[in-house]
C-alpha cells in the first residue's frame, strides 16, 4: 500500500508531541524532590510518584495504540495533548499535593496516548524509503526534551517552584496540541481482518517484533542505567558534580546526534535494520563495559559509547517494526514496543542496583553489559526475518 508523502507541516508538530512527552516526564521527576517551596520531602511519596507516572505508561500504552488503530492516531494523538494540557493545569492551578498525585497520574495516562499515536504517524506519513530518517528526527527531538527537561526544569522550579513547571506544561502541550489539529492530515483507519487474542499472540512472538523490540528495551535500558549510575560512579573516583552533570550531557547529546544520521543512513542504504541493531547493541555494551573503568576515562568513553549505540538502536528499531507491521495494526505494535521500553527503563536500574548491593558497581554494570553483548550477538548472526533487514 502506498503511503502519502509527509510535510515538514505535518511532521513538525509530530517532532514537537515527541519533545513533549520527553521534556514533562523528565522536567517533574528531576524536580520533585528538588529545593523548591513545594518540592516532595518525603522519599516513600517521591518513589510513589515517579512510579505512578511509569505505572500509567506500561498498563495503557498497549491500549491506547489499539485505539490508535480503531479510531485513528490523530484523534488519540490530539486527545492525549490536550488530556496532558488539561492534567498538568490541574495542580499548577490547585497546588495541592493531594492534586500532584491526581496531575501526575494523568499526564502519565495523556502521554500514554499520543505517544504511541504520533509514532504510528510518523510510520503512516513517511513512505518505507523515508521512514529511518523520520523516526531518526522523530528520535532527535525527544532526546532533547530528555535533555533539557532536567535543565530548564530546575530553572523554572527555582523561579516558581512545580507549580510553575507545571504551568508552563500545559502552555506546551496546548500549543502543540493546536499546531498538530492545524498541520497533522486525517489518516483514515485502515480496515482490518477480525483479530483474536491468538493471532496477537503469534505476531508479537514473531522475531520481525521481538527483535526489534528487545533491541529497544536493552538500549533504553543501559541509557536509563547511564543516566543513573555514571554520576554515581564518577563521584566514587573523586569526581565533582560538573564533571559527572557534563558526563550524561556528553551521553544525551551523542544519542541526539546519531539518531537522524543513522536514519539518513538506512534510507540510503548505507546501513540496514540488522547490521545497525547489532551494532548499536555493541556499542552499548561496549560502553557499559567502560563504565566498569575507574575515573574520567572510564566515565566519559561509557558516555560515548553509550549514547552511540542507543542513537543507533532506536530509530533503526522502530523504522524495523514499522516495515514488519500491517499499517492497519501500527498503532497496536507501536504501543506495545513502547511499553518494551518501558519495562527496560525501569529494569536495567533495578537490574544494576540489585548487582551493586550485593557486590560492586562495576559488577552492575557488567551483569547488563552481557545480555546486552549476546543480544548483538545473536542479532548480527540470526537470519534476517522481514522489512529492511537485510544485511
């Protein structure tokens, strides 16, 4: 089926939504316990909240982009905008914490709809020749949002506390909102055969999903374990806030750069779905191999290395699902790679604390380097299944 060619117009304010599901999640959880007037002091309230927003990505994401699907994305993609507006300025308004507890669940619930809804668009706007460099721009702007959602999140916490970030939230989602009703084209749903729960089952078992899918949650996995773990490193070798804050920018900004140069590179045929994942896993894990390095060195090749191969892994792994997938059931697949994401979000940290209490950081760090090293393996050895994979 031919897909009609995407604008910058309609897929700007897709780029935007992935800016902003990145920039609210991490602009609040950097922020909650943070030193404003209205910052969470309490750690078992602290955890309650980053885990509630989490929660609410993993539970409906899947069902969000079945929705996708039955309605159409741009419906859930402009719902979910306005849900995460409308969310956010319930407690900038009510400033509450019993009314945190409410916004945060919410804008969890909100970002579990248009995000898997504007990564399906993204797939439907781009033909299977452009689709590598769409989700590598797509990928570029969330990475920023990471980015800079700690930075100016803090700034704006220091200015007017949460209640302020929490304003200048639902500003943002309102914006982007309006600009996606204005330049997002009407993607009709697609008619579809009768699913049943069986058939779901055989297509997210098949390797045209799974592997791309694991790809996925092992790279945002040793990203999240970056994030986390590098500063605490650094700080055992004797090194200063700055040099450990400088270091997980060095990681976000190298993700940020590779994604749409690695997209650019599988359109042109210079790089191929299989070759890349495989790749972008072992750089990866090459990087959380020197992250068991001590000092400066060891600290910033992890960053590197682990921002270059999660750069690779993630417009490469979503374009693979996008060409294994029935355009009718996008939505669907979308979500529930989302929601692998997810999963490796919160295990890889789980997965390296629990290593690190029982014996070393370094031995965290290598007990997610390996299965992420034998992914890569099998990913650069299997035969390849579907789509772009050819290598």
């Amino acid at each position: 089926m031919t897909r009609r060619p995407a604008t910058g117009r309609s897929m700007w304010p897709l780029y935007a939504a992935g800016f902003t599901t990145a920039f609210g999640a991490h602009a609040v959880a950097a922020n909650l316990g943070g030193f404003s007037a209205d910052a969470v002091t309490s750690l078992l309230v602290l955890g309650g909240l980053l885990a509630l927003y989490d929660g609410a990505e993993v539970l409906l994401k899947p069902l969000f982009g079945a929705l996708a699907d039955r309605v159409g994305a741009r419906p859930v993609l402009l719902g979910g905008l306005i849900g995460f507006a409308l969310a956010s300025a319930l407690y900038a308004a009510a400033g509450s914490p019993g009314w945190l507890w409410a916004a945060r669940l919410g804008q969890g619930a909100a970002a579990s709809a248009f995000s898997p809804a504007a990564s399906a668009l993204v797939a439907r706007l781009n033909p299977a020749a452009r689709q590598g460099r769409a989700f590598g721009s797509y990928g570029f702007w969330k990475s920023v949002g990471y980015t800079l959602g700690p930075l100016l999140g803090g700034v704006l916490a220091w200015g007017g506390g949460l209640r302020l970030i929490f304003t200048v939230l639902a500003v943002l989602a309102a914006v982007v909102a309006g600009w996606a009703a204005l330049g997002v084209p009407v993607v009709a749903p697609l008619p579809k055969t009768r699913q049943t729960v069986l058939d779901l089952a055989r297509r997210l078992s098949a390797p045209a999903f799974l592997a791309p899918t694991a790809a996925l949650a092992a790279a945002t996995a040793a990203l999240s374990v970056g994030v986390g773990f590098l500063p605490v490193s650094g700080r055992a070798a004797g090194l200063g806030t700055v040099a450990t804050g400088a270091a997980v920018s060095v990681l976000a900004a190298c993700a940020a750069l590779v994604q749409p140069r690695a997209g650019r590179a599988l359109d042109a045929g210079r790089l191929t779905s299989r070759s890349g994942l495989g790749a972008g896993l072992a750089l990866t894990a090459a990087g959380l191999a020197a992250a068991m390095l001590p000092g400066l060195a060891g600290v910033l090749t992890a960053a590197v290395l682990i921002g270059a191969g999660t750069g690779l892994v993630t417009p490469l792994g979503f374009a693979a699902l996008a060409a294994g997938t029935p355009p009718e059931r996008l939505g669907q697949t979308m979500g529930a790679a989302e929601l692998g994401r997810e999963l490796g979000d919160a295990g890889g940290p789980l997965l390296v604390a629990g290593v690190a209490s029982l014996a070393a950081l370094a031995l965290g760090f290598a007990a997610l380097a390996i299965p992420v090293a034998a992914g890569a393996a099998l990913v650069l050895t299997r035969a390849p299944t579907a789509g772009r994979t050819q290598g």
